[in-house]
C-alpha cells in the first residue's frame, strides 16, 4: 500500500470521507486509516491540512473542468460561461462541504488551466478585452463557489433533524404583521428553492459580464 501512496490517492481517500465527517471533521489521521497507513506516512506527501484540501480541491475542479470543450456551433459565449458555472456547481454537490474545500485553495493541474484557457479564448473570441476576461471569470467561478457554500451549510449533514433552515422553520420567525413583504418573498429571500435561486444569480453575473463586453447577446 505504501508504494502507491500520493498526494492524489490521499486527496481521493479524504474526499471518500468527507461526507461521512464533514469538513470539520477531517483530519489527517482519518485519512491515514482509510489508507491503511500510519499518518507520518502522508506527510512525505503532504505536509498540513491545507496541502490536504488544495489536493482536494484539486479533484473536484479537475472533475467539473475535464468536461469543458470548446464552444459549439450555435453556443454564445454567454451559454458556455453559464455552464461551466454549473459544472463546477454539481461537482462541489457531489461532496459534503465540497465548496468549502475549494473557498481559498490553490488549484494547480493541467484540466484546470485548460478550462481558464478555455474560458479567456471564448471571450477573447467575442471581443473582451484579455483583462475583461480575465477579471470576469473569476467573479463567476467566486459566485458559484460562495452560494455553493451557503446552499450546502443549510443543508449541513450534521443538523440531522434538528436543521434551522427547514421551510418550515424558517417561515415562523418572520413576524408578519410587522414585514408582510418579506414574509411573502422569505422563500426567495432565503434561498429556500436553491436551483432556482443559483441560476437567478447566474444570470445577473453573466448579464454584468455581458454589459462590459462588446456583443449584446443573451443567455
């Protein structure tokens, strides 16, 4: 086992754990275990946590960019942005706290800088400037990342039944009398239909992409 040791198997293995422990909860020590090794083991790979979760991070954006192709024939750019975003969305879902393991990392892996390649060639192609471009896709990726994360801490494994962010929950501690308004809008306001509250904000960030750029295209 030893000798197949390395920072992607340990970053898989901590991953396989994650839904289990929760971010939290993940300690270098747990990995070990499920390597079958003894810890000091992982560190001739990797040195602390956070080497653990920028490996981590690593897979789930390999994963969620490794699908990207070029443009096709009849996709606007505004299209393909979009979808990226929600690749790399499903891809945080599919791991408790899987947002949390990409807020802040440093990801380094050829899938990843394809996709940013990708990514400043499509709008190079429609006419931003590389500065633009270079700005724009990160405000989109951050997005996602940030309402990933709150979408996944209200629905926190770790609540078990005791989760406040239940609708129901929610809905009684809005006084409605006092804010009938947000008593009306509390479902929006608090992201409650996540899907549809993810691809609204989507697509106000796409659309602001889209007034410093030069075409007037929409999604």
């Amino acid at each position: 086992m030893k000798s197949t040791i390395n920072s992607e198997v340990i970053a898989a293995a901590a991953l396989r754990l994650l839904d289990g422990v929760g971010l939290d909860g993940l300690t270098m020590r747990l990995v070990a275990q499920e390597l079958g090794v003894r810890a000091p083991t992982l560190y001739w790979h990797i040195k602390n946590k956070q080497e653990l979760l920028d490996a981590m991070a690593t897979l789930v954006y390999a994963e969620a960019a490794e699908r990207l192709q070029p443009p096709g024939a009849g996709t606007s750019w505004q299209e393909w942005i979009a979808d990226w975003a929600r690749h790399l969305r499903r891809a945080m879902l599919s791991h408790r706290d899987g947002a949390r393991v990409l807020a802040g990392t440093y990801v380094n892996h050829p899938a990843v800088h394809r996709a940013v390649e990708l990514g400043l060639g499509t709008l190079r192609d429609a006419g931003f400037s590389l500065t633009d471009a270079a700005r724009g896709i990160p405000a989109v990726l951050h997005y996602t990342i940030g309402s990933t994360i709150e979408q996944q801490a209200h629905t926190n494994a770790a609540y078990g039944d005791d989760n406040p962010y239940t609708p129901d929950r929610l809905a009684g501690i809005i006084d409605a009398e006092r804010f009938p308004l947000t008593a009306q809008a509390s479902a929006d306001l608090l992201g409650l239909d996540e899907d549809a509250g993810f691809e609204h904000g989507l697509r106000l960030l796409v659309l602001g992409l889209q007034a410093t750029g030069p075409t007037p295209d929409h999604l």
